[in-house]
C-alpha cells in the first residue's frame, strides 16, 4: 500500500487537548503533530512520565500488529530496534473510539539535515549502522518495509540512528503493506513488494542516494536504473559508494552483513582516495610554486641582461 499521508482523520486531535486513557487513565496532553501515515498519526504529548509519541489510528488490528512488533523488537538481543513501548490503550473523544500506543520520544536530526550539516562522510557510518540494525531485525523474520530518511533519526552524542514508525514492518515472505514511492524497487520496476532483505537494502541505497539528491526525482524514460548509475556517477561524494550501490539496486545483496561488510570497505577506498586526492593535491602546489620561482627567475634575469645590454649601448654613445 502507498504510504499517503492522512490529511482529515476522525481521530484528528486539537493542539493543547487533553485526554485520559480509557483503561488505564494516563493523562496526555497534545503539544505537536510529529507526522502522518497509512495507518495512523503520531503526535508529541506530555504525560506524566515526561514527553512521548503518542500514535493514534482507526483500523484496531493496524495498530496492534505495531505495538506486537514494538513488543517484539524490545526482545531482541543487542541494539534496541525502534523506540520503546510505554503504553497501550483506548482514546475516546465525540467522533468515536480509537486505539493509541505510547512509545519513546526520540529527540534528535533526520539523517538528511545530519549529514548536510555534519558532512557527506557521516553517510557511510550511519548506513553502517542501519546495516546492522536490519541484519538483526531480518534475522528474527521481518522486514522494515517503509524504510525511508523520514523514518530514521540521528541521537546522541555519540552519533547513533534510531528507527521512528514501525507501520510498514512486515513478515518475510508477504507483501510489503506500506511503501513510499521513492525508496520502493516496485516503483522504479528493479523488484518485486515481496517482503525479504534485499527489498530493505534496495531502500537503504535510494536513502543515501538522497542525502546526495535532497529533493529526490522522479522516474524518467524506460531505463530507470540507468537513470538511477547517472545520478550515483554524477556526484562525487556517491562515487566511492557506486558498487555497492549498483549491487543494492540490482538485488544482488541476499543479507544485510553482506553489504555492510562492503560499505566498511568503501569507506577506507574513499579515506584512500582523499589521501592520494590531497598528495596530489600538495604535489600540483608544488609545481605550481616552482614554477612561479622559475618565471620569477627568468624575468629577473631578462632584465638584468636588458639593463646590461643598454649600459653597453650608453658606453658606444
């Protein structure tokens, strides 16, 4: 399903209301809309333990097949996946009742306006880590599914990428319910909406792709994954990244390990190529700087003989 944003839902909530849960009456308090999705939107709310997500949807079995895999990825061995659940309940307002979980306020960048201000070479260490993040959520039998810049965050110090909106996580092996255009291989005809690792890694290229391109593109012509190696090839800082971005694109990663292990190496290319870049760089300076001494010298020495060539004449006179 294409991820729409939710422009008039019953549920929509008045900035500064308040409400207490039905079941287990914890007050909130609506401050901000934090965003909008297929199955729900989320809002910043103050409650009685500080300030949390709260995400208020329509469709009962959406949001508890969400708040199963938050309950889910709270289990899982390691780096936490996604924000933490706090709460689960009903909000009961004039235009009905709708269910809401609380979870984690995470406070932090989106990953483009991180590397757009920290510098292009925090992509590779972030994608790293989103890497292995998703090595671990595939290896318990999910995928993310609507993987995309606006569901990733930047926490820290130190520097660390944290998972937002788990709405599109599906099982492998079904089809993927909730995707945005841009980041889906179905859109831009390199795959199927099958649920398995490579349609992740397909998006987690098209991510990086567009900390490059912030404003995205849309698909043109029937070769869309020759427009897709122009874009790469044509800015300088995806050049380093061009193979594995090329594998990503075309399916060819069966795991997430696989391609981390070949961002790392294309990290220390790109280190490599900056050093050779800025040896070559002091070397032209040299040459540059000898040769400005030589044409000093020559122009000195040209007068020097002019001057002794006129003396010469002036003695003749």
């Amino acid at each position: 399903m294409k991820n729409n944003s939710t422009k008039n839902p019953a549920y929509n909530l008045q900035l500064g209301s308040k409400f207490v849960g039905k079941w287990h009456t914890k007050p909130y308090k609506i401050i901000r809309i934090l965003g909008s999705g297929a199955t729900g939107t989320v809002y910043l709310a103050e409650s009685d333990i500080g300030q949390v997500a709260l995400k208020v949807g329509e469709d009962n079995m959406a949001i508890t097949s969400e708040v199963n895999v938050l309950k889910h990825f709270s289990k899982v061995q390691g780096q936490v996946l996604g924000p933490s659940l706090l709460d689960v309940d009903d909000l009961v307002i004039a235009q009905g009742t709708f269910p809401f979980y609380a979870m984690e306020y995470l406070k932090g960048k989106s990953l483009i306006d991180y590397t757009q201000n920290k510098g292009a070479e925090w992509i590779g260490i972030l994608v790293i880590q989103l890497l292995g993040d998703l090595a671990r959520l595939h290896k318990e039998g999910w995928v993310f599914g609507d993987l995309k810049p606006d569901n990733l965050l930047v926490v820290g110090p130190p520097p660390r990428i944290r998972w937002l909106d788990v709405g599109g996580t599906t099982l492998i092996g079904r089809s993927i319910k909730e995707y945005t255009e841009f980041y889906d291989r179905g859109y831009w005809g390199l795959g199927s909406r099958k649920a398995e690792p490579s349609y992740d890694l397909f998006a987690v290229a098209m991510i990086v792709i567009n900390c490059m391109y912030p404003k995205r593109f849309d698909k043109q012509g029937e070769k869309p994954l020759q427009q897709l190696k122009q874009k790469i090839e044509a800015h300088p800082e995806l050049m380093p990244y061009r193979d594995v971005l090329f594998k990503a694109l075309q399916g060819k990663y069966s795991e997430a390990t696989f391609m981390r292990k070949d961002v790392v190496q294309a990290i220390s290319n790109r280190s490599s190529y900056k050093h050779v870049a800025k040896k070559e760089t002091l070397k032209n300076k040299k040459k540059k700087k000898k040769s400005s001494y030589f044409v000093e010298f020559f122009l000195l020495f040209s007068f020097l003989i002019l001057a002794y060539i006129l003396y010469l004449f002036g003695q003749m006179m």
